[in-house]
C-alpha cells in the first residue's frame, strides 16, 4: 500500500511511522486512518518490526480531527453515513493498537490534541518534547471523549485526573501531562526522537519477541481482570508454553556464557494460548 498521510520507516528493526501532514498539524483524516490501521497490520505481520514509533512530522504531533467540513464534522448522517451505529475511527485505531503483537511508543513531537491525545492512550510509552501541548478538548466541541478513551484514560492517570481534563477541556503543557502521569518523560525537540529510539533499541538487543508480546497482552488484558486469579491462570499458561521454547533455553544459555541472546522463536509463527474463552466482543 503506497501511503499519502503517513510515512513507514523500518530501519535496525524499529519501525517509525509518522503522521505526515505537517501543513495541518497532521490533523486527523479517514485517510490517516486507513493508512495507520494497515501499517499497524503490516508491523504484526513482519517479524523484522520488534519495536513501533509514532510521531508527527513539523511541529505538531496531531492537532485531532481536521475539521473542514466545519459543523458538520462531527454529524455523521449529515456525511451520509447509514449505519445504525458508526463506529468511531478514533476507537477502531485504538483498539487496533492495543491488540498489537509488538510494543508501542508515541513520541509526542509537538501539539497532541483531541484524537490526537486519545490515540495515545493504548501505546505503551509515552515521551514527550516540553514544547509540546495536549489536551481532551472534546466538551469544548459539544462532543464527548472518543478512542474509547473512557477505558483508557482513568487506567492511565486515574479516574479524578481523567474526569478533570476530559470535563475542562483545557490544553495542557507538557509539563502537566507528565505531573498527571500521561507522559513517562520530557525531552527538549532535538532529543526526543533519539530518546525513543534508545528505549527501542534497549528492547530490540535484549529481549524475546514472543515474551514481550505475550507480556504486554499480560498487562494490558489485565487492567480489566476482575480477580488476580484470572492473570494467575493466564500467567501459569504463558509459563508453560514458554518454559518449553528455544528462547529460554537461548536466554538462559547467553546469561550464563555472558553473552548478546540471539532468541530464534517469531513472532509470525504463532503466540501460544493464555486464554481459555477470552475474546474481543464484537461492535454492536
């Protein structure tokens, strides 16, 4: 797929994808979206890919939904759109980050407001240039938190932190965003992206493709858990498919011969079970 709005950078294997419409802030398009959402499937899908950052190209990370239609932006039926219930592009993104086989860091390069701050949410790091601004601004617009957010944000920053941006609105600075836990670290610009790819690297010359896929699955999956007995369960599945691999027996072996590990297992052949009846629930 030749890409318009975003750029897909696969070098030392760490895949950068970058919003690219720096004209617009890298305003959100259902052509962003279709491109995002088909570089996400590529990344799974290529064992070459260990580790995903996104960015935004110029100034700005993502200003959110570009609104040209103007009022009708937002009004779905006005767009001609028949179904019963759309679905929100901002959640179908989302959701697709979250069931990512490979770990996700949102390098935050400038404004992140919106979709733009929502679609954070699911990625699994979160750095941040200190000229950068975000902010949930959706009451502002007379809509409402979208990306499935409502899910995300609480279980990022808590429920009084949430419920205060997404009920103001306001543009926040970086600085509050890492005070309220929303962001992991401050770079200044020039230094961002360099600290993004170090953190990748750490993960890609250390560690077991499979064992970091089926860790973050661990984690995310869990936030929802309603007894620890369900990730204990999850944990002893997961314990048994990989203390019978070639990665362990490698990831032992370099340890004790004080060396690199050279894990061989991909993740394209497969992810074992955890699960005995977990699905994702259909949209409806």
């Amino acid at each position: 797929m030749e890409y318009e709005q975003i750029r897909y950078e696969l070098a030392d294997n760490v895949l950068t994808l970058t919003m690219n419409r720096p004209d617009r802030l890298n305003a959100w398009t259902p052509t962003m979206l279709r491109e995002l959402l088909d570089a996400f499937d590529r990344s799974d899908a290529d064992d070459e890919v260990r580790v995903v950052i996104v960015t935004g190209a110029g100034r700005g990370f993502c200003a959110g939904a570009d609104l040209e239609a103007g009022g009708d932006t937002f009004d779905y039926r006005a767009r001609g759109v028949e179904d019963d219930v759309p679905r929100d592009g901002g959640g179908r993104f989302t959701l697709r980050v979250f069931a990512s086989k490979k770990p996700v860091i949102a390098a935050i390069n400038g404004p992140a407001v919106g979709v733009g701050a929502t679609m954070t949410l699911p990625m699994d790091v979160r750095l941040a240039s200190t000229t950068a601004k975000m902010g949930f601004v959706f009451t502002r617009r007379g809509i409402v938190p979208e990306a499935a957010s409502s899910w995300f944000l609480p279980r990022v920053v808590g429920i009084s932190q949430a419920v205060e941006w997404a009920a103001t609105g306001r543009v926040f600075s970086a600085e509050e965003a890492l005070e309220g836990g929303l962001v992991r670290s401050l770079y200044e610009p020039g230094d961002l992206l360099p600290a993004a790819h170090a953190l990748a690297r750490e993960i890609v010359e250390n560690t077991a493709p499979v064992s970091v896929a089926l860790a973050r699955r661990l984690m995310w999956d869990m936030l929802g858990a309603a007894h620890p007995m369900e990730a204990h369960r999850a944990d002893s599945r997961a314990m048994l498919a990989r203390g019978q691999s070639a990665d362990v027996r490698e990831g032992v072996t370099s340890f004790l011969e004080k060396r690199s590990p050279s894990f061989p297992d991909r993740v394209s052949d497969g992810l074992p079970e955890i699960y005995s009846d977990r699905a994702e629930p259909a949209f409806s």
